[in-house]
C-alpha cells in the first residue's frame, strides 16, 4: 500500500456539477462566499459597505436603471407603477419634475417592462407594454390655387384662360405685347369672379378659391398651346415651376419617366424681400406627419442645476413626401422592446424590425428627402428568417450590431458608414435567449441568459480569431443546476472578468462568473455563489458594476439601500494593512452613527442607520495616531432585529470601530482520486477501482488571518481545526500582521463520501493558494 501524494496546483476554478471522476481536482463541490483571484488565489469575497437609504418603502418590482455619467456624477434611477425617483450613488436624493405626468410609467410589471439607455445628460426610458401611435399634428391644409403663366409673348396671338368652364381672353398686338401686358389684358379680361381673387405677379396671375371649393382651370394660346401655362396641384417636372408664385404655395411633381424616384412634393418659399424665392421640399398637405409622443420613449434629462425633469420628448415630423415616398417607421403600432445607440443613431427593436434614426439627430425617423437615398437618412430593416423572431435586445459589439430574438441571433452591419443602402441582417447563431434578461459585452464577448427548466443558464457569444464564425458557448455546463430560474440581471466588470448574475428566485444570492484568458485560450471558467443576509428580509433589487465597484440595491427590513462592493485586488481598509470582511459595513464616523456611554451599567450604545436583520459584530479598527488596537472582536450584550441599536460593554465612545453583518465563506473540496495517465491521449483519468485512503491535508495560505477546516467523514462526526494567525503588528502599533505559510491538518479517511471544507466566518481575511493530500492507495488488481 504506497504512501501517494498529490498536489492541487490552485483553489480558483470554482464549482463544477459534472461527477467527481470528470473534474479537475482544482472544482469544488461547493464555493459559497469565495472569490476565485488569478492574483491572490481563493479567499473570502470582499464585504459590502453600507453607502446609503433612498427608500423607506418597497421597491421589490421596480425598474432600476444605473447612470455612469462621469467620474463625479452616477445617478440610481428607480421606476416603479407610475412612480420616478433619482438618487446620487451616494444616496441623496434628486428632485425630479414631471411636467407630461407620469402615465407613461403605468406598469404592473415594472422591473420586466421597462428599458433605459442613458447617452449623456438624456436617458431614454420605454415602456414596452405600450403600443405606440401616430399623432394628431397634420401639414397645412390643401389650399385651392393655381399659377397662370405666360411662358413667351408671340406677336397677334390670343391668350385664354378657361375657369370652371367659362373662358377668358385676349389678344397681343402686331407691335408685340411683352408678358406683363398680356397679364394685364388678361387681368381686365377676366374683371370681377364671385369667391376667386387674381394676383398680378409681373409675368403669371395667381388664382384662388376664397370659399376654398376646388375648381378647374386651363390655359390655352394661338401658338400651339405652347406659350402658356397652368400650374395647380400637380406638375410633371420640376423645370414646369413657375418663379415667382406666392409663398406656401404646394405643387406635387408627378412621377415621370425621367424620375427615378415617386412624386413628391414642393412649396414655394418666397424668402426676404430681396430674394426672388424658390421651391424647396415639402409634405404632402393635409396629411398626418407626428407620433403620439405619450405612447413613444420618454425622456429624463439632468439639468444644468443638477434636477431633473421626466417629460416626453420632441420627435421630429414627417418632413418631406407622404404616407408612401416617407412611409411611418415599422414601430408605428407596435410596441418597443429594447433601445439602444449604435452609430450615432438612436434605435429601437420593435417586433421583428429594427429602426435607426438619423444620423446625429436621435428623434428624427423620418427622411429628409424623398427625392434621394441620404447616407444620413433612417435606417428601418426586417431581419429575415424561417422562425418568427420577434427581437428582444440589442447590443453594439465588433463594429456591428448583436441583435437577439428568442430563439435567434442576428447581426446588423454596413460598412464603414452605416447607411440605409448598406444595411444588411445575417443570422449569427440560433441559441435560446431570456427575453427578460439584458445582454452585456465585454470586450470580445456578449453574454446572455437561457432557460434551463428549474435552473438558468448563461452563453458566451464570441467572434471566433479568424473574425469569420461566431459561436456562443454555455458557460454554466458544468453547472447546469446552479443558478435559479427567473434569472433577472447581469452585471459584468470586464476590467476583473467578473460576471454577476441574480435571480428572483433567490434574491439574497449572487451568482458569480470569474475568467480568464491568455493567449487567446481560457485559462479559467470559474463559478461560484455569493449570500448576502437571509432569504426573508434581504432582496437584491439591482446590481451594477462601475469600473471595479458592484452596486447593489438592497431592500432589507426597513427599507431600501444602496450598498458597495469593491472587486478589485489588494483591496484593503484606509491606512490599514488588511481588509475587514463585515457585510454593511460602516464606522464610528459614518453618516447615521453615533455612540453613547451609560456609567451607571458600564455600557455603549451604538447606533446604526439601518435595522439590524441578521448577526452583528463590532470590531476594532486601525486609524493612524489613535490609540485603538485593532482588530478586537467587541463582545455584544444585546442586539434587537429590526432595531438600529447594539449595546457592548464599556466606553466605545471614543474608540475606532467597524461594525456590519458577520458572513461565513465556505470552500468544500470535491471527491480526490488517484490518477492514471491514458497512454494514448496523455490525458489522466481517476481510479476508481481501488480504496484510497487520505492521511492528511495541507493548505498553502497567504496575508491569512483566520480559517477553520471541517473534515467529515461518512456517517461520523465533523473535526474542526483552527488557524489564527493574525498577531499585532511590531512595526505599526495597533494594526495586524497576517501569516503566509501550510497548515496541515488530519484526514484518516476514505476519499469517498468525505466532505473535506475550508470555512472563514470571521471578519479577517483567509487566501489560499494551493492544497495537497497524502494517502495510502491499495488496488487489488490492474486494468490491461
């Protein structure tokens, strides 16, 4: 029976639910409050910071939408049924004005209904229960008129214009009348008509219809018909325009054969006093040009006083053409699912199309022209596919735009200039998709949620290196029952490839995500999962992740808070030399502490803002030049939940101190086996056939204060050993020194069904870099 050892290189690579054979022995069986650090190896999660209350109602349904405006200013936005309100991330509050009311946040399902997207001081919020619908606003009134022009004067010709059937005329003379004589002539001809006015404009007449009734007109002349015109309503050519008409004027160019494009519509601009004036584009009159801005996105924009107003936004008309040359964007009637910017555009997915605005102007979704095709014109496309895709989310990711349906992935691209000529749509990959879920990038990949039946699952779309296939990865397969359905976010801080997803199945739990890559190829595939508080009065409303700090939004007892945690490495305490592990964590100086000392029983108060829900613990902290020795656990006499007081014995008044949540990080090892290397593959696999039974274990630590390890062995009791190893600092009084070195500690059991376990549940750090095991393994025979 040979004496074995074996080396587990790191602790890093997280949880695994493949059988234990099939695991690399670096998985673990279970990772609860752990954070798996290609830098500092495996050690307890960083705690949360209590920052502020924005609440002192429920918020368990309402939308929450982070700002990251800029290095000074990030804003918390929570939407709830008809109800807006805005906090600074440090918890002061902002008042909001809703000049257009608030019908628009009518919701029943708020956190599930609504979208945002913040592009500098304007975020966008949509509704996507609300269908949205042409306005009321139509383009001025068809007015009765017409242009009588003389277009050449021909000596001893006759000049008629016929009105409603009855004809005017006159005659030049052999001398040669010039245009404003015929006019003129023509003028006195026609003398006084019931309900028409005649306005001499140099070289044409203009006509009108005061009782605005529509009429007939006609011109006519001795020189073929040629020397005269009429111009009302409808010209076939832009060179038939008369010059000077009077102003407003609205003429339709009918479609020719010379036209590549329909008719389309102009009026006459009549322009300053010096100007003669000319024929620009126009709409077709009396039509319907606007969108119903109470069914459209609506805006919150911060103001320059740092308030803010949620009102409707301004969308530009229909500027030019009609219902078909300018048909209404494919949202019209339908509802908005996601938004997003892409391009310098504003863009919205509705059912199966998605629709762009012009470039650099984000409320405008009509052309500027009909007349031409503009790089800058709108972009509307239907993606194309067998499936009925109706699109959920959107994402600007490689240069293009990752466009997700339930069941489909599409991508929307051009070239170097996104035009509507350009535009294409490819499908990418066909992966189920959570529609209620939205994706986020970082860097070379997207990341989105699936269902599993019970379970959630999440993807990594990626750009394969040669840039010509796409494909998205499960990444939860080795833990396909791990992360609760209902999954409702995803944060990501792709500068420490952290992944964070929460569920509402599990609202007090975070499940986290930690990789990374090297030379193109994943070195880790990390899964682990994060408890905050208890399942009864702690919910996670929201996380977001800006630069390397998650904020989470929390409802406990009394209310709702925003609460920090910061992923970073090395983090530490101010001025200290490790990192204290309270969750809520605040100070004797923080807003809404404060301590007073009782003589008579001997005993401080403190008081805390916010209600004490779970397990509290007081413990000394270092500052430069007090005289507080830190790291000294203060035994509580009484504590009362949901109340904000906790009493200790002694004077605390004047001392530094921490106080918060007291949580535990577990780490159990997965089943150990000895491994055979396949001779034809190189790859090792576990022994099975054979009794191995552990000596001990050894765990390599680092910058450790304190763990605990728990050996179970089948159906006997659990032996606990401890490790202490933070002492007082001989170099800065009144800090602590942590320990890096082994410790090992007794198995004396059989490999299976042993629960082998780290633990932390104290407020000091533990870093573990690496284990090893030592056994004995006896086979009875081999496999040939």
């Amino acid at each position: 029976m040979p004496l074995l050892n074996k080396s587990i290189p790191n602790l890093i690579n997280g949880v695994s639910q493949q059988p234990d054979t099939l695991r690399l022995s670096s998985q673990a069986e279970s990772q609860i409050n752990g954070f798996s650090s290609v830098v500092e190896g495996l050690r307890k999660r960083p705690p949360t910071s209590h920052v502020a209350k924005i609440s002192s109602s429920s918020l368990d349904n309402a939308f929450i939408h982070t700002i990251n405006r800029d290095a000074n200013e990030k804003y918390v936005v929570a939407i709830s049924n008809g109800a807006i309100q805005v906090n600074t991330i440090d918890g002061v509050a902002k008042t909001v004005s809703t000049p257009d009311g608030v019908g628009y946040l009518s919701s029943s399902n708020p956190y599930r209904e609504f979208r945002a997207l913040t592009v500098a001081d304007y975020t966008f919020i949509v509704n996507n229960s609300i269908t949205t619908a042409k306005g009321t606003t139509t383009s001025p009134a068809k007015v009765f008129e017409a242009i009588y022009s003389i277009k050449q004067a021909v000596v001893n010709t006759k000049y008629s214009l016929i009105l409603n059937g009855t004809t005017y005329s006159t005659t030049t003379a052999s001398s040669g009348d010039d245009s404003s004589d015929i006019i003129d002539n023509l003028i006195t001809a026609i003398g006084s008509v019931s309900n028409f006015t005649f306005t001499d404009l140099g070289s044409s007449i203009h006509i009108k219809n005061t009782a605005g009734a529509d009429f007939t007109i006609k011109a006519t002349d001795g020189y073929g018909d040629q020397a005269s015109q009429v111009v009302k309503d409808k010209a076939q050519k832009f060179i038939d325009l008369p010059n000077p008409a009077v102003n407003n004027m609205v003429v339709e160019i009918t479609n020719t054969a010379d036209n590549n494009f329909d008719n389309y519509y102009v009026k006459f601009d009549s322009g300053n006093n010096d100007d003669e004036g000319l024929w620009i584009e126009t709409v077709e009159p009396n039509s319907n040009i606007s969108f119903d801005a109470s069914t459209m996105p609506h805006q919150l924009v911060r103001n320059a006083d740092g308030t803010f107003t949620f009102q409707q936004a301004t969308y530009g008309n229909r500027i030019a053409g009609d219902d078909e040359s300018a048909s209404d964007p494919s949202f019209i009637g339908s509802k908005i699912n996601d938004i997003f910017f892409h391009r310098n555009r504003l863009g919205f997915l509705s059912s199966e199309s998605v629709v762009m605005s012009r470039a650099s102007e984000f409320f405008d979704f009509y052309p500027e022209t009909v007349t031409d095709v503009l790089d800058t014109d709108p972009i509307d496309i239907n993606v194309s596919h067998t499936k009925v895709s109706v699109l959920r989310h959107a994402i600007p990711f490689n240069e293009e735009l990752l466009v997700f349906s339930d069941q489909t992935q599409f991508t929307i691209g051009g070239s170097n200039v996104l035009t509507p000529a350009n535009v294409t749509s490819n499908v990418t990959t066909e992966y189920e998709n959570n529609q209620f879920v939205k994706p986020v990038s970082a860097g070379r990949q997207v990341y989105f949620g699936f269902n599993k039946g019970d379970y959630s699952g999440i993807r990594e779309y990626f750009t394969n290196i040669d840039g010509d296939t796409n494909d998205a990865n499960d990444i939860t397969d080795a833990v396909p029952k791990y992360i609760p359905k209902n999954l409702q976010k995803l944060a990501i801080a792709s500068n420490e490839n952290i992944l964070v997803g929460l569920s509402k199945d599990e609202q007090n739990a975070l499940y986290c995500y930690q990789y990374y890559y090297a030379n193109n190829e994943k070195l880790q595939s990390a899964w682990s999962k994060w408890t905050f508080g208890n399942s009864t009065d702690t919910k996670i409303l929201n996380i977001d992740f800006i630069e390397t700090t998650l904020y989470l939004l929390v409802e406990r007892s009394d209310g709702v808070y925003i609460q920090s945690l910061e992923v970073a490495p090395a983090v530490v305490d101010t001025g200290s030399t490790y990192l204290t592990h309270l969750d809520c964590k605040v100070n004797e100086a923080s807003t809404g502490v404060s301590s007073s000392y009782n003589s008579g029983t001997n005993q401080t108060t403190i008081t805390i803002p916010y209600a004490i829900d779970n397990t509290m613990q007081v413990v000394t902290r270092f500052v430069s030049g007090s005289s507080t020795t830190a790291g000294v656990v203060v035994p509580t006499v009484s504590q009362a939940d949901g109340g904000t007081s906790i009493v200790v014995n002694g004077d605390y008044t004047a001392e530094k101190f921490f106080i918060g949540e007291k949580y535990s990080f577990t780490y159990q090892f997965s089943t150990q086996f000895v491994k055979s290397a396949d001779g034809d593959t190189g790859s090792k696999s576990s022994i099975k056939e054979g009794r191995l039974q552990i000596r001990n274990f050894t765990v390599s630590y680092n910058n450790t204060g304190f763990f605990k390890t728990n050996v179970t062995p089948y159906r006997r009791t659990t032996s606990t050993d401890i490790f202490s190893g933070a002492v007082v600092s001989s170099t800065q009084v009144g800090n602590l020194d942590l320990e890096t070195g082994d410790f090992k500690f007794s198995v004396q059991s059989k490999n299976e069904n042993l629960n082998i376990e780290l633990e932390n549940d104290s407020f000091l750090p533990s870093n573990f870099v690496n284990a090893e095991w030592e056994g004995f393994f006896h086979q009875r025979g081999r496999n040939i």
